[in-house]
C-alpha cells in the first residue's frame, strides 16, 4: 500500500520540470530581448561620440605611443612601456577638451581632429601630439 507522501511527491515531479523550465525560458528571454529589439548584437552599431577609437603617436621621440578615446568619454594614453594612464574628458567647447584624472587633477587639452586625413592634433600642456588614427575593428 503507498504512502501519501510518495503520491503526492510523484503529482510534484511533473509541476516542478514545468515550473524550472518555464523559468529558464522566461529568464532567456528578459536577458536576449534588449538585444533582439534594437538589432545591436555585439555592439558595432551603438552609437559613438565624435572623438573614438585608436590613435598611435606619429613622434618616435615622444614616450606617448597609443592614445584611446573610449566611448563612454574617457582617453587613455599607452607609453613605450605599455603603461596606461586613463583620463575622464569632457568637452567644454569645440576644440577643448578637459581632462579629469582620479584625483580630480584638471588638465585643459587643446584638440584638432581631422576625419579626411585621420589626423589627431593634441595640445595637452607643453606636450604637442600628432597621432593618426588605426582600424580599431580589424
């Protein structure tokens, strides 16, 4: 003679697959839909600010090599070394740029972009930086 218990165990097993697989497909579909919906799977179309990418420093003498505008407004500079000093920037009119580090030390930045040649002109202190702008998507 059964037990009430195992009964009433074996009427859950079915409810419980049920209940883990509806929640496993609803949590998939909340995660995936943002990106369904605007069509931008691995973010190539997300809409950019003016000054983004990669930059290297056409002065071999300088100890700037690579200069990264990242789109959610900070730069970083890379040196020969490979050492990475980031910067928060906001632009404070056309042309300037000012630079915020993490101690809340402001430097004014003087820039000059030029999309026809890929040119970047940057007036930071006494630094004066020619760099030309790289293929970040290959």
């Amino acid at each position: 003679m059964p037990r009430k218990g195992i009964v009433k165990d074996n009427l859950n097993k079915p409810f419980m697959a049920w209940f883990k697989t509806a929640f496993l497909g609803l949590s998939l579909v909340i995660i995936i839909f943002p990106y369904m919906s605007s069509g931008n799977y691995n973010d190539d179309i997300a809409k950019r600010p003016f000054l983004h990418g990669a930059f290297r420093n056409e002065n071999e003498n300088s100890e700037i090599r690579y200069i990264f505008f990242h789109r959610h407004r900070y730069v970083i500079f890379m040196d020969r070394n490979e050492n990475m000093r980031d910067y928060y920037y906001t632009a404070v009119s056309p042309g300037h740029l000012l630079l915020e580090d993490y101690n809340g030390e402001k430097i004014n930045a003087e820039v000059i972009y030029s999309k026809k040649d890929s040119l970047l002109m940057l007036n930071i202190r006494e630094n004066k930086i020619r760099a030309r702008e790289l293929n970040w998507k290959k």
